[in-house]
C-alpha cells in the first residue's frame, strides 16, 4: 500500500511514499497530509470472519489487509502494548447505557484517554523504524492536556526518539500536569509554558519553521516527525476499534450482522471521526457518523451549512478542552477522498489566506450523506452528566456527555448507536464533581475522592499514585526560550 498527499504534488518530493516513510516524514507538498492511495475492501465476509476474533487479532488482520511495509515482529510487539489495558483480553469494553444507545470505553490504558488507542502502539512502531534505520528522531508536541500524557509514555525509555512536550502552564487539569510533570526518563522533557493552549502550538509552528533550529538539527543528525493525527500512523490504529465495536453490538445481540448503526464520535481534530470513515468506506456497515462538537463549533457548521469560516473566531476556552480547537486538521482527508486533490488544495488554500471556504450545494449533499453534526456548551453537559448518572447510573467525562445530546438530535432512523467515549471521568473530575455535586473549583484530588464516593467506584491506581510521585520535569518558561531549552535538551 502506497500512501500520496491531499494537496497533489509539486514535483520535487516523490509523488508516492510507503508507510513507513509517511510516518517518519509526515509533511507533504503544498502543505498537505498523506492518505492511502486505495482503501482494503473488507466488507461482510471479513466481519463474519472476525465475529468472535479478539482485539488483537481483528487489529492483526486490519493491519494486513493495508500491506504495510513494517515487519510482522513489529506489529505484533506495538499490539502486544493493549495487554496493558484493563482487561487485556477485551481492552475496549462497550456497554448498553440505555435503549439503543452503546458507549464504547476507549480511555481504558495508561493515561486514561483514548489517545492511547493509537499512540501506544505508534510508539512501538516508529520507535522501531528509527532503529532499524539507524536514525534519530525528535518529536515536538504541544498539548492542551490529553496528547502530552499519551506522548510521553509511549516514547517513555523507546530508543532514537526524543520527545519534547509544551503544555500551557496552569491550562491543564492537575492530573494532566501530573502526568507530564512526573514523567522521568531522560529521552522526555517537559516544558510548561507562560500562556494558553494557542501559545503553546504557535511556540511549536515558529520553532518549526525556524532556520536556526533545522540546522542545530542538522548538527545533531536529529530529523523531526509528528504524534499527532496528522500523522497516519495514528489514524492506521484508528479504524480498529470501530470495526470492533460494531462486532461486540452483534455479539451482544443489538443487532445483526449487516445491520446499519450510527457512530457518535466527539471531535476536535477529526483524527477519531476519520477512523470510522476509512471503516464505513472499507464496508461498516453505518448509516451515518454524527459528530459532537462543544461551542467551539466549526465542525457543525461545515456539515450544516457547507461553510467553514474561522475568519470572525477565536477559540472558546470550554469544560470539554480537548475540543477547544478551530483548525481540525483531518476534515482535509475526509475533502480528498470525497472531492479529489485539486480541489481539496484550493479549499485548504482559501482557508489559509482568507480563513474560510466554502462547499458547493452538490459537495455539501456528498458530505451531508456521510456526516451529521451537532454541538453542546457547558451547561448542557453539565447537565447531560448528572441526569445520565442520576437516572443511569453512568459516569462520563464532559467530551463524551454531547454525544447523549447529538444522539437525540441528530438521528433520524432509530437505529443503535455507537457512543465512543474518548476519557475516563477522572482526567476531568473537578468539571465532574460540579455536575454531580454542585462543588466548585474543587482540586483535582479533592473532585476525584468526592466523586469516588458519591459514585462509589474506585479512583483508578494510576490516576492516585499520580499524587505522590515526584516532579521529574520543573521547567516553566516564556515562550520566547523554547528554542535554547529544546536544543539544550537534545
Ligand atoms: C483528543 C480528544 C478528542 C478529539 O479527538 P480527535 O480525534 O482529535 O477528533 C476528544 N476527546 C478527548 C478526551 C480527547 O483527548
């Protein structure tokens, strides 16, 4: 399988790469993202197959049906990385909530967010690849608080990789900070930053670009890649477990096979949403993806309206931050594949310089047949989270909690529905602890033990030891010292 790039060619970079290159080098021509040249059919046969497969074993055959160019051993060692997960045999439970409405758990590994889905294994895997190349690699991540922590355990100690991760000092909650602050390996740095979330990412973008830092690079035979989901060594990890949330509704006997369900996916950079795309595309059976966004709603009103207009927005700092986000990178791959490289790099172009575009009537109806979209602020999650605990039972974090509202909204066959949930109640619990309790402003650690026994469930192990363990990582900078503290670093 041959990977090309969103934006077309410009002659001078090759005009198709294997995935192994795609993933250590991830930038494209004209400043686009790479895609698969041609999705796997997979279709019923192979979900007949696969009916009483395990995860690993659904993930194997995933995997082989793109003919990757990374060795079996490979593979088999980045999957082996879920054994680590709850319950090893079954690393993404998916229960019934209520009626036809399924939460499938994705948060259930080491950082308790379901950025570990993808980025335990990619560890492994680029790991390996720079390795065998004999190649270092630096990767820069900025995080508003789920990535960094997914980030540094899976590079934890991994050879030829280095990870710097910038975080907005004071912008994360405490057990996001913990998680990086406490992370000590020496191939990790840490650094917190004077500013937000949108400091942090333009800190990165100048860093990036700047000359000084690709030649020190170059002294120091480092070459850069990405962890985020535009790199598809993410979003290949990503079609997995919307394949196998469908088989557990037919092994739970929801449905039956070939029946049509809605995913339900709460999104920020379209990295999860685009998963289950590629799935449908391969032969899910869906009758539609619905995507939740929080007030923060660009993603609504592209597949409301056909237009994508940042041009009057700032972002909205919300309750649901991981979603606080306007430019959401991965609708570029949903454009190509529906609308084709030159029309997709005309779009992304009006975007950069005039910051909006704008679909035709025939390419909104293409979108519109694939995508529903709806949005909640803080109020309504507020609410959606103590009325599905008081008359469920069931606890969620605040991204999840929309997806209760887009499922009301945004269906129009009463077909079941797949909820996925992208972190455990704990990396949020004092936005939590206020929607059950009314508590404000509580500490992380304060929200945790109040939830924990309003709730009576346990605070997960990872998430407690958190508390005390010591501060590896105590750099908190201005953003203009980024540079020297990164070189310094490697
Ligand atoms: C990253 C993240 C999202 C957004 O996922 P995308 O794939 O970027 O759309 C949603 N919820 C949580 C909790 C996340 O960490």
């Amino acid at each position: 399988m041959l990977f090309i790039e969103t934006r077309g060619n410009d002659g001078s970079r090759p005009s198709s790469v294997t995935f192994s290159e795609a993933i250590l080098s991830p930038l494209c021509s004209f400043g686009g993202l790479y895609v698969p040249e041609s999705l796997p059919r997979l279709g019923e046969p192979f979900l007949q197959a696969h009916l009483d497969s395990d995860y690993k074993t659904l993930a194997r055959a995933v995997l082989t049906a793109f003919e990757l160019d990374i060795d079996q051993a490979v593979i088999d060692r980045a999957l082996d990385l879920y054994d680590g997960f709850d319950d090893p045999s079954h690393p993404v439970p998916v229960v019934r909530v209520r009626d036809d409405l399924f939460v499938a758990e994705l948060y259930r590994g080491p950082t308790r967010a379901f950025k570990d889905m993808a980025l335990q294994p990619f560890g492994v895997v680029l790991s390996s690849l720079a390795k065998a190349r004999d190649e270092r690699y630096l990767i820069l991540a900025a995080t508003s608080g789920d990535t960094g922590p997914a980030t540094l355990e899976t590079f934890k100690d991994r050879p030829n990789v280095k990870v710097a991760c910038l975080y907005p000092d004071g912008g994360t909650s405490d057990v996001q900070r913990l998680q990086m602050v406490t992370a000590d390996a020496p191939n990790l740095k840490v650094i917190g930053i004077h500013g937000d979330f949108d400091d942090a990412q333009s800190a990165l973008k100048t860093l990036l670009s700047s000359d000084s830092f690709q030649a020190r690079l170059r002294e120091r035979h480092t070459h850069l890649s990405a962890a985020n989901s535009v790199n598809f060594g993410r979003i290949i990890f990503q079609q997995i477990y919307h394949i196998h949330s469908y088989l557990e509704l037919v092994r739970q006997g929801a449905i039956g096979l070939g029946d049509r369900v809605y995913l339900n996916v709460p999104s920020g950079n379209f990295g999860n949403a685009l998963g289950g795309y590629y799935a449908m595309k391969m032969g899910l059976p869906v009758e539609k993806i619905l995507i939740s966004s929080n007030s923060n709603n660009v993603l609504t009103e592209l597949i409301r309206i056909g237009r994508y207009d940042i041009s009057g927005r700032k972002v909205i700092a919300t309750r649901s931050p991981a979603m606080d986000i306007l430019k959401s990178s991965n609708v570029e791959r949903v454009l190509y594949d529906l609308f084709g490289a030159r029309r997709t790099r005309e779009l992304m172009a009006a975007l950069d310089e005039r910051r909006h575009y704008q679909l035709t009537g025939e390419e909104l109806a293409s979108l519109q047949a694939v995508f529903a979209a709806d949005y909640a602020d803080d109020a309504e999650i507020d609410a959606c989270i103590r009325e599905t605990f008081r008359d469920h039972g069931y606890l969620m974090d605040p991204h999840t909690a929309i997806c209760f509202k887009t499922h009301a909204s945004c269906r129009d066959k009463s077909l079941p529905d797949i909820v996925y949930s992208t972190a455990e109640w704990t990396k949020f619990s004092p936005t939590i602890a206020h929607a059950l309790t009314g508590e404000v402003d509580s500490h992380d650690i304060d929200a945790l033990k109040s939830i924990s026994a309003t709730a009576d469930t346990p605070i997960p192990p990872m998430i407690g030891a958190l508390f005390d363990r010591p501060v590896a990582q105590d750099a908190v900078i201005d953003k203009e010292d980024i540079e020297q503290v990164v070189l310094a670093f490697i």
